[in-house]
C-alpha cells in the first residue's frame, strides 16, 4: 500500500530564512510519481512540482527546490529566503504508475507560518 | 478554459438532507476524482472515475455516490447527510496519459465547504 508522511505538522521561520519541509513515501511500485501541492489560506490547491522515480535529479526553481532521493523514499522541498506569501499548507502527495489518476495519495500537510 | 469548476463554494445542511455538489471540466480529462480534506488528514479519496460511465470507490466512499454520464461532469451526492461529513470537498481532474511521457498533474477545483447540523 501507498503511505506519504509528513512529520512536521507546524514549522514557523522568521522571513528571510531557510526552510525544508520533508516528505517520506512507501510504495511497492517501482515507477511513481510524486507531488508537491501548495494550499494557502484563500484554500485552492497550487500544484508546485511532479517527480518521476525515473528521473532522479534535483530541481530548481527560484526560490524552491527539490531533492529526490530513492534510497530514503524522500522527497524533500526547501525555500530559500522565505518570504510571508509563503505561509500556507504544504501536501506531498504520491502516486503509482499503475492507478495513477485514479488514487493520488496525499500527506497530512505541513502548515509554515513566516513571520515578518 | 475555465478549468475545474466545483459549485456550491459554501453548503449547510441539516443531518438526514442530501444534496449534490457538481463539479465540471474542460480540458477533456478521462480521470476525474473526488476528495474530502479533514484537519490534519490531508486529502482522502472518496470516489473516482476513469471515463464516462466508468466509476470506482477510493479510500472513504461511504455515504456518498457518484455517476459520470458525460466526461465533462462528475457530481457528488450525499445520500443523507451527517456530521462526520463536514468538510472540504476537493474535486480533480487529469489526463490518463502518464504512459506517454506527460509531465502532468491533477487539476484541483477551487473546494466546497460542507457543514452538516
């Protein structure tokens, strides 16, 4: 069965600092997918990121960033510079290649709180 | 494209009323999903379908239906409402076309929130 975990319920930075929220996935799938999707407080779901389990390399964007690593089953997601319109709710979310579309499943989310 | 349209945004009921909430797509999607979003659960799957007139159960599918007789429509009904079933209501959508190399994802609509009495 697919589990995503999400240990860190609450973290709360002051603005500028750095952040890593970290994601740990179960699968008996060797071809996956994985996801990070924002929610701030308006409540809409932001899709950020899919990985493939193929495709092992880190990503970049801006101030985000991704580091996949199957030998832990971890996907972690770091801000840099954290800025306030960071604050939201952060859901990793998995899916195997054999049901995907079918069953995304998703973490209990990390809440970040940025603080001025 | 107005992308995943989910109507009511707001709902109260009282315990024992059913009600539907609609959701619609318009980027031709095959798989269309829904799911409820609880305080520190994260999003749980209620049903699914993989194509018109095709829908299966996910992970919470008690107390509610589905059907999907168009590929643009998929509504949610509660049969007879209860307090457990307060909640957010997500519905997505997606391409089945994983296999083919997409870099895709699910498209979420914008939630409904249910309060049951």
């Amino acid at each position: 069965a697919q589990k995503v975990t999400q240990a860190q319920t609450e973290i709360s930075v002051v603005e500028k600092e750095d952040v890593t929220l970290d994601c740990v996935y179960e699968t008996r799938d060797t071809t996956y997918y994985l996801f990070w999707y924002k929610q701030p407080p308006s409540g809409e779901l932001v899709f950020l990121i899919r990985r493939n389990s193929f495709d092992e390399q880190n990503e970049i964007s801006g101030r985000y960033s991704w580091n996949f690593q199957k030998s832990t089953s971890s996907f972690n997601f770091t801000i840099t510079a954290s800025q306030v319109v960071d604050s939201a709710v952060y859901f990793c979310a998995l899916s195997e290649a054999v049901n995907y579309g079918q069953n995304f499943v998703f973490g209990p989310g990390t809440r970040l709180s940025v603080l001025p | 494209n107005a992308g995943v349209t989910q109507t009511p945004k707001f709902q109260v009921l009282k315990t024992g009323q059913s009600m539907t909430l609609q959701c619609a797509q318009d980027m031709n999607h095959e798989y269309m999903s829904w799911y409820r979003q609880d305080p520190g659960m994260g999003l749980r799957l209620i049903h699914y379908s993989v194509g018109a007139g095709i829908t299966d159960q996910g992970e919470v599918p008690n107390g509610y239906n589905v059907s999907r007789s168009t590929t643009e429509d998929f509504p949610l009904r509660l049969l007879s409402a209860a307090p457990s079933q307060t909640s957010v209501y997500f519905c997505a959508s997606s391409y089945s076309g994983l296999a083919k190399g997409r870099t895709d994802t699910q498209y979420f609509g914008p939630g409904t929130r249910l309060t049951v009495l």
